[in-house]
C-alpha cells in the first residue's frame, strides 16, 4: 500500500448557521485502502463525506482531496471521483443499461467508451441479464449495485459509499460486500460510512468512530477492540420477575466477574476473557438468567465503550 494520502484533513470543521456538525478531525486515508466512518445517525459522517466530494464548502481546517482543494479545484474532484450516495437516485424513466449510459456521457466519455464501460459494469455487478429492465423492475440490492456500477462509470480511483447496504437483507448486503472487496484488490481507495459493525469489520482496513461531530478512537478494527474491549462478551437477559429487581440492581452482584459490565435495557453484557466461566459463576451466586449468549467482542462493545450507547440508537 502506498503511503500517498488519497483523503488528508487537518482541522476539518463543519457548521450549519449556529450548529457546529464536524468540529476539527484531523483525517488521513492512503491509496489502496477501505477507510471507514462509523458511527450513529447525527455522528457528522455524511457531513464530513459532502465535504470529501467538494459539494459542500469547509467551514474551517484543511482538505485536501488527490492534493486537491476542493475549495478551487472542486470540479476536477468531482471528475475524478466516484460516488454512491445513501439514497439511490437512479432514473425510473429509463431502462438499467441507459442509467449507465446516460451518466457515462455527464462526464464527456465518447460514445463507444461508455457502451464498453456500461457493458463491463454490468457484468460486474451481475446484472447483464436485467440491462434492458426499468430500474423499477428491480429489488432493493439490484438497485444499489446499479446505483455502485454508475458510480464506477468514469473509472474512479477513490469511492465514496454513503450508508452502501441500508435496508438491505443479509445476503444482498454480502454481495455488494464481495464485489466492494474485488474493487479494492483493483485498487479503487474505498472510503465509507456506516452504522454496521460487521460492515466495517468486514471491509475497512481502518476506521474512525465518530460521535457528536469528533472522532472518539482511529485503529483497524482489530486495533480498536483489542484496545477498547475483552475478548468475549457474556450476555444476560433476566425475567425481573423478583420485585426490586432491576439490572442495575443485579449488575452490582456480578460486577466483579468482568472487566465491566454494561448495564441495557434488555440484558446485561460481562465483558471479560471467558464468557462461559462468567456464566457458570453467575449460576454458583444463585442468580439465574433466562437467557444467555457467549460472543466475541465487536466493534458495537468499542462504541459502547467510547460513547455509552449503541450504534443504533
């Protein structure tokens, strides 16, 4: 991987009137990489990714994009960049293969160009077979991957995804993490926002977790649970059929049999090396959850570490 900054923002801030929606992170993504944003709705990710794609002005700090300032050289930016917006803004007038087109020739390619190229992204994203189809005609993960091929038109060499699989079933969503991953072995820089974990774990090479406008920890993902969280979690779920029982109150009696624990409306969480030993120990003390579950720590327990709340909340 090379270690030329394809992102670098020093400072960056962003304001709307008196609310201060980014306020001074300091960002480095290199060539090659998948860089991740994670965080909940509010966290300043989609602030911060408009101001990656030079459609919303900087309100303080530096940016740099391709050692570009989108400030002056906003149009060249935007030639170069790809983008996946959260919201797909696909044309229903139009048939799959034109919305390709169609977008291909905004960017000045000739004809011949952006018929291959509309050819070729088709085959990519597995939908060479629904090319003369209305993009009505076609289920939620078809039109996010139409809505990724067209942001692959001008054959960018970073992307920006925006929420890439919201509202997305499992297996839609590990396709269009298959086909995210191939473009990154291409070597498209991939930069995206989410409040998946298993999304950011699966695709990013790094990652920031923001909340309320700054970045609350920066690492790989491995980094950042092995800095912020155990190796496995024991979850707890309690009938509180005793009056005066509370999980806070039940909490305080398995305190020390973790590193933590977190206190949720619906369950307990022990954090601590052996989740099964935490459970057996819960059981010797007399206490008896309805329900239990041993798992690995991920990057939701970070969050919940850092912010003291979940990523979907």
């Amino acid at each position: 991987m090379s270690d030329e900054s394809m992102i670098r923002a020093v400072g960056l801030r962003k304001s709307f009137g008196d609310f201060e929606a980014v306020k001074g992170i300091d960002v480095d993504v290199r060539r090659g990489e998948a860089f991740g944003f994670l965080g909940p709705n509010g966290a300043g990710k989609s602030s911060t990714m408009r101001m990656i794609a030079a459609v919303s002005p900087v309100s303080g700090g530096e940016l740099r994009i391709m050692g570009m300032d989108p400030a002056t050289d906003g149009p060249a930016i935007r030639g170069l960049l790809g983008v996946c917006p959260q919201e797909d803004t696909l044309d229903v007038e139009l048939s799959v293969r034109d919305n390709l087109y169609v977008y291909g020739r905004y960017f000045g390619m000739p004809k011949a160009e952006v018929n291959a190229r509309a050819d070729e992204l088709l085959e990519f994203v597995n939908l060479t077979d629904k090319a003369k189809a209305k993009v009505d005609d076609l289920s939620g993960g078809m039109k996010r991957r139409l809505t990724i091929a067209r942001s692959l038109i001008n054959r960018p060499e970073l992307l920006l995804l925006d929420e890439p699989t919201t509202g997305l079933d499992p297996q839609a969503r590990h396709v269009l993490w298959d086909q995210l991953f191939r473009l990154k072995q291409q070597g498209v820089t991939l930069v995206l926002t989410t409040h998946y974990m298993d999304e950011a774990e699966q695709l990013c090479d790094r990652l920031v977790v923001m909340d309320k406008g700054v970045i609350a920890a920066e690492g790989s993902p491995r980094e950042l649970i092995d800095r912020y969280s155990s190796r496995e979690v024991a979850e707890l779920r309690f009938g509180l059929a005793e009056e005066g029982a509370t999980h806070e109150t039940l909490a305080d009696k398995i305190a020390d049999l973790g590193e933590r624990v977190e206190v949720l409306p619906d369950r307990l969480l022990v954090y601590a090396a052996d989740g099964d030993e935490v459970i057996a120990k819960v059981h010797e003390r007399g206490l008896e959850p309805v329900a239990t579950l041993v798992r690995r720590s991920t990057l939701e327990d970070v969050f919940l570490r850092l912010t003291g709340r979940t990523l979907v909340d």
